[in-house]
C-alpha cells in the first residue's frame, strides 16, 4: 500500500492501519485486502463486481470497513455492495471512497449499496467522500444507497463530502417497516465549480416508523448543491427533514421539499434556511477574540462537523 | 479607564431616530458600574457602542489614552474588552467547548473548561461537549454567556442583563462572580440586588443619562419612576 492509498484510507475511513474486524479494501477496482470474522463473510460477486457482506444474527458490537480508493486517471468504477444484516444485531459499517487523480482524464466512482437489515437492530453506517489532486479534473462520485430497516431497527447513516469531488451525485431511497426508524446526516462541502446533487426518498410504511433527515451543506465560489427530500407517510409515523445551507460568493443552493401525508396519523415536516453566514454568529466570535475571515471559518467548521 | 465624548447613535433604518443623545461618561479601572434605566432607554445600545458592534454616529471612545473610536470588534476584543449579549446568539454545530476554547484563545484541558462552568452552576459534564443551539433553554444559553466571557478574562467585561432567566440560587453565585471579578464591569441591569454591588450607578433614560451616582442616590430616583408610572396608569 503506497502513502497516497493510506492516507486517503485515514482520511476517508478514518483507518491508520489495518482495521479489526471485517473489512474489504478495494483499489481501483481490484480487492486490496479482505477479511472475514465467524460472525461477518463478505463474498464477492458472481454476476457483477462487488460483494455481499452477510452479518449473522445476533451480532453485537463490530465494525466493518470497506474502503474504496480510485488513485488513477480515466477510471470509471461501478460496484455494487449488498448488506444482509441479521436480526439483533449491533454493528458499525464503515464505507466511504476516496478519488486522488492528478491527470487530466476524469475518474468515477459509482458504489450501489443495498441494506437488508433485519428486525431489532442498530447498524450505523457511514460514508465519506473526498476527492485531491488536480483541480481541473473532474473527480465523480455517485452513490446509491437502497434501505430496507426491518421492525423495530434503527439505521443511523452519516454521509459526508469533504471537499475536491466536481460531480456528485447521490441517492438515497428507503423503506421503513413497523417501528423502524432512520436518521440521516449529511454534510457536504462545495467549492470552486463543483456541483452536487441529493434525492432523499423515504417511505414510511410501518407503524410508528420514523425518520430524521439532517442535511448541512455549504457552497462556495461558483459551486452549486441541491437537495430534494421526498417523504411518503402511509401509516402512523412521523418524518422531519432539516436542511440548512450556507452559501458565499456565487454559489447557488436549491432546497426541493416534498411531503405527502396518506394517513391521517402521518405526521411530515420540512424546514429549510439557506443564506450566508449569520453576522450575529460572526460578530459573536468577533467578541472573542476572532477576526472576521477566523470566524467565519469557525462556524463553517462547527457546522460541517 | 475608558472615556465616552459626546457619544450620539441615530438608528439608520428608516426614518432616523436619535437612540442616544451626547453621552459622556468615564469607567475607572476596576470599578463596576451598573447602568441602570427603562426599556428602550438605549441601555444596550450604549453597551454595543462600547464593544464596537455599533458605531457612533458622532463622538469618541478612548481607552487607556487610545482613541479606540475606530477599532473593531475583534480589535477591542484583544485590547481586553468582553461582552456577555442580552440574548445569547446560537450556532449550529459549535459547542460549549468550542466557544470556551475560542474565548480563552487556548485548548482548554477539560477540568479547567469545567471551572468556568460551576462558577455559573452548570455541570460541566452535561453541558461541556453540547451544541450552543436552540435546544438549550433560556437561562442555560444565558449562563453559558457568562462562562465565555469569564473565559476570556478580560480587562473590560460588559454584560447586557446577565440575570434575564436566570434562577435564584445561581443568582446568588453571579452576584459573587461579579464582586470577585478583578476587572472593570459594566452591567446593564434592573435588579436592586445587581445594584446593590455597584460602585457607581448610571441612569439612562430616553437615550441621555439621567444621574449618575451611589446606589443610595439613584435607587430612590429609579423607585420614584414606578411610583409615577403607577400613577399614570391609575388614570
Ligand atoms: N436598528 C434600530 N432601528 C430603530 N430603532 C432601534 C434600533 N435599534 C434600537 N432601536 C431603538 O432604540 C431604543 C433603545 O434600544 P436598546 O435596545 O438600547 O434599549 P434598552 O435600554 O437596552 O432596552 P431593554 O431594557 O428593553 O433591553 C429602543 O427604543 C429601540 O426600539
Ligand atoms: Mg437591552
């Protein structure tokens, strides 16, 4: 492993060193390095490229990592990963891509992650994006990510673009059964011409199902984001969507809510705000000592964090 | 010691209304003072004007022998200057810890963090690692205030109506956090018991000071308004 890979590793899955647990490293379409446990078996795929990652029953307090970098240019990666995660079980999925492309062909990667989770579980899942090297190539990422959280499960998934990914692209659907439950964060940092894309679709079918969408973006220079949230309430359940942005220069934000309510007892709410930095906040750490530039980093910072 | 000389401030917005009208004042070293006064009487205009977030439409500030007319915010606040708002701003995403940190311009290691905030009754573990957002209550973002600008330990520490919402006991300990402040204070207040510790009272009204002196003098000027506010609203 070279030290662009590693660092891009740290930097995208927070991994110094070889993790614990199961994980699966892919590099520029190829598996790098695998590792199975007795409770978790990732198993590549016949029919196309990716893997299934099955995790038993019962499996309570481990992780499992699977990183992809994309370190060369001209590369278009498609992969497709399906989780299978077993009833009460307890664990930590770790995904995540990093593009480092310094030529002047684009690169691309396009990760279709599906989960089943089963019924009583806790998976928390969590991606980060991040693309370096030259600023004129497009570095591409689009992931697709499928839901399905069985009775009584909470999925809890952080998504987050750090910055450097010209195109982006990202869809969420989910579906969720009696008692399920689904709170989603996401982060996301434009900059130069960057433009990133968010469809949010989530059906509440189950009873006392809930959701929370959390969406934090900010865009600068001449980047531009938008953001569609769709909520389907069919039963009792209850749905709040937040999405926040932030813009400076010329940058552009577009907020799309949708809520359709189909019972009486489904309770949706969307709330959105998009402006540029608050001069109260500004001024506040004015009077702490900060100068305006430092300040208005600061907020960005604790925003995005 | 600061100076103010012929302070004036119009407010810009719309048809200009003179807020405060030629105010002179002097604030020795180490002293509090507590400007006192109605609503709207321009009291944390006054105190925004000191900080540097509003500027004079006319006069001068001076500190220590500087003309500080000009400086920013950020400016005076490394001069020494702190400022506890009367409504705290939230953010979204910064913590406790991060504001404390910002305030006293170091990482603060968590114990010292936790000082500043028992002096203001807080337990420190609850509150240390939340965000300063609207899920906090009244009197906790009001305390929290507090805490910074105790972080920050500064020369000048000016605190727009540190009491609003804030219960009794803790009241108690506030009152002992200011008597013990070896900094010049300014506090806007209306509580007898804030007054009480005062070194010196201000009186504003309508934008002008009214009379400054001991509590003993102003307080009975202060109970006199009441009394004739009472007696308008008899009518
Ligand atoms: N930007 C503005 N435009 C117009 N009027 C303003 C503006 N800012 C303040 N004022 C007015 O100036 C007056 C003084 O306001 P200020 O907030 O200083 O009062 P205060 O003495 O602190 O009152 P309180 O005791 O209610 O806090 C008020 O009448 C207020 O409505
Ligand atoms: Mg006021």
């Amino acid at each position: 492993m070279n030290e662009i890979t590693k660092d891009l590793l740290e930097q995208v899955a927070n991994l110094h060193d070889i993790p614990q647990g199961a994980f699966n490293i892919r590099e520029n379409g190829k598996a790098l390095a695998r590792q199975n446990t007795n409770e978790i078996e990732i198993i590549s795929k016949k029919d196309k490229d990716g893997i299934d990652i099955v995790v038993q029953p019962n499996t309570k307090n481990k992780s499992v990592h699977i990183p992809v970098i994309v370190s060369v240019g001209g590369f278009d990666d498609l992969v497709y990963n399906d989780f299978y995660i077993g009833d009460n079980s307890d664990i930590l999925i770790v995904a995540g891509c990093g593009i480092h492309n310094t030529t002047d062909q684009k690169s691309s990667h396009n990760g279709i992650h599906t989960f089943h989770i089963g019924k009583n579980c806790k998976v928390k899942y969590i991606e980060k994006h991040l693309g370096i090297g030259n600023n004129n190539t497009d570095k591409i990422l689009n992931p697709i990510t499928n839901i399905e959280v069985g009775e009584n499960s909470v999925f809890e998934m952080d998504t987050i673009q750090l910055g450097g990914v010209s195109y982006s692209k990202r869809d969420t659907s989910a579906e969720l059964k009696n008692n399920a439950t689904l709170l989603i964060t996401e982060k996301i940092l434009t900059t130069n011409k960057d433009i990133a894309q968010t469809n949010f679709n989530v059906n509440l079918f189950g009873y006392n199902s809930k959701v929370e969408v959390v969406s934090r973006s900010v865009a600068k220079n001449k980047s531009k984001q938008s953001f569609y949230s769709n909520l389907i309430g069919k039963n009792k359940c209850f749905g709040h969507v937040e999405c926040d942005g932030v813009i400076s220069e010329s940058a552009q934000i577009t907020s799309t809510p949708k809520i359709v309510a189909k019972n009486v007892d489904a309770e949706l709410v969307h709330e959105a705000a998009i402006g540029k930095i608050s001069e109260e906040q500004i001024t506040k750490l004015m009077t702490l000592g900060l100068d305006k530039e430092s300040a208005e980093q600061k907020i960005i910072e604790g925003f995005l964090k | 010691m600061i100076e103010l000389k012929n302070i004036c401030y119009d407010a810009k917005d719309g048809n200009s209304k003179e807020i405060l009208k030629d105010i002179s004042l002097t604030f020795n070293e180490n002293k509090i003072t507590v400007i006192t006064g109605p609503n709207g009487s321009g009291k944390s205009t006054l105190a925004k004007i000191l900080m540097g977030i509003l500027k004079p439409s006319s006069g001068e500030i001076w500190y220590n022998g500087k003309n500080i007319t000009n400086y920013t915010i950020d400016q005076r606040a490394k001069l020494g200057f702190s400022f506890g708002f009367q409504q705290p701003i939230t953010f979204k995403g910064l913590t406790v810890k991060d504001l404390l940190d910002i305030a006293s311009n170091k990482k603060n290691t968590l114990s010292v963090a936790c000082e500043y905030l028992s002096k203001v009754g807080l337990c420190a573990k609850d509150y240390i690692n939340r965000q300063i957002d609207n899920k906090l209550s009244g009197g906790e973002l009001k305390r929290i205030e507090i805490a910074m600008v105790l972080a920050k330990n500064g020369e000048v520490n000016i605190f727009d109506e540190p009491e609003a919402g804030i219960d009794l006991w803790s009241f108690e300990q506030l009152i002992k956090i200011f008597k013990e402040q070896n900094s010049t204070s300014i506090i806007i207040s209306h509580q007898s018991k804030i007054i009480d510790i005062a070194d010196r009272v201000i009186l504003l009204k309508n934008g002008k000071v009214e009379h400054i002196g001991t509590k003993e003098q102003v307080m009975p000027l202060i109970e006199q308004q009441k009394c004739k506010k009472l007696k308008e609203s008899e009518i």
